[in-house]
C-alpha cells in the first residue's frame, strides 16, 4: 500500500485520540487511529509521517512514526487491508465471494469472511522488544472477547476461524502476546492455539511512503 505522507515532528499525545505534532513549522492537532499506548513511540521529538484528512475536527492522521531508523505504521485500521492485499498477492485462496466487517450474532463483527467459509480477525501490531512482536500494549476486553469467539466458532466448526497478527514494522523475528501487560488476553490466545486454531504473524517492509506484508513470523509461545 502506497501513500502521500508528510514528515512532522511529534510533541506529544494528548488523549487516545490525538497529539500534538509541528507540521511546516507550526504545531498542529492531528488524529490518532489507535488506541494502544504506543510510549515507546509517541515520544517528543520522534519524526513522524501524516496523511490528510478530509472532514471532521482535525486535518491531519498520524500513520506513522520513526522508531531506531525504522517506519511503525501506527493505523490500526491496515491490518485487515495489509493481509487482504496479501491474500490476493499470494492467491491464498480461491476467493469466490468476499465480506468485510461480516457481522457476528447481535453484536459482533470480524475483519474478513471468504466464500462463507473462512472468518478472519486482523490485530494490528506496533510493539517491539528485544526483536520480539507483542500483542497488546494495553488491556484489551475486545481483544479477549474476539478470541473467545473465535474459540468457540472453531470448536463448533461453524465457519474456518483465524486470527492474523500483522505487525507493521520491519524488526520483529517473532511473535508472541503481551502477558504482562494484559493476562486474559495472553491466555485465551494460548487456549486458542492448544485447540488447534489457525494463528497466523507477519512483519511488513515499511518506507516513507509505503507498507505490505513481507513474510511470516514465528509465534514463540
């Protein structure tokens, strides 16, 4: 995936939804779509890349930013784009019919649903230590509940459930979830791959302007 970003210098992170960047030499408002935590990467003086926004109270989204020499792509609303686009690269599957955002029961809804068979939720990963990606930087009850569902639709054999961790960043070797920082989350992910449920984890080549999916990663828990 391409785009037309703008370099700017970030300041600092004001709620989960916006920081506060300079952009052409003035500081600016601009939108975050992510509500991690992101510390390691929304620190004063990080570079930054921002692409326009049309509509709404702020002109700008906040896609990217530079950490160790590299480019995080922050937009946790890629991930499912990212592997939809490797999917079609790759012909992993003999796509008949496609639906994005298929709705689950009452209240629910995943990422992708292929020929009425495979369901697929995408996490969006921006965590790195030690060469290791983790999933999530901060407590996620979605998450959790996602991965539930997913559980019991394996078991059920209702649909072909999948969970897709892309990691939007070109350093991790491996992936694992983040215990530490959210335990139900870490063990529902666990009991998921016990029971045979297809996880699957990538890195992305990242530049300025453009990110995809590069290769898989090992899952080390």
């Amino acid at each position: 995936m391409q785009f037309d970003l703008k370099e700017c210098i970030v300041l600092e992170r004001l709620n989960r939804f916006v920081a506060k960047v300079i952009v052409d030499n003035e500081e600016t408002l601009v939108h975050i779509r992510n509500t991690g935590r992101l510390p390691e990467l929304l620190v004063k003086g990080a570079k930054g890349l921002l692409e326009k926004k049309e509509g709404g109270k702020y002109n700008w989204h906040l896609k990217a930013v530079n950490k160790n020499g590299h480019w995080v792509y922050i937009d946790s609303l890629l991930a499912p784009k990212l592997f939809l686009d490797f999917i079609r690269k790759e012909n992993l599957f003999d796509i008949k019919s496609l639906k994005l955002e298929p709705k689950y029961g009452d209240n629910h809804k995943f990422d992708i649903l292929i020929n009425n068979e495979v369901l697929i939720e995408t996490k969006s990963v921006n965590l790195v230590k030690d060469e290791i990606a983790m999933f999530p930087d901060a407590p996620s009850e979605r998450g959790t509940k996602h991965i539930e569902l997913l559980k019991n639709i394996h078991i059920t054999k209702e649909y072909k459930p999948m969970i897709v961790f892309v990691v939007q960043r070109p350093d991790a070797k491996a992936f694992k979830p983040n215990e530490e920082t959210d335990p139900n989350f870490s063990e529902a992910l666990k009991q998921a791959k016990e029971i045979g449920l297809d996880i699957l984890c990538f890195d992305c080549y990242t530049s300025e302007n453009e990110i995809f999916i590069k290769s898989q990663i090992p899952k080390v828990f």
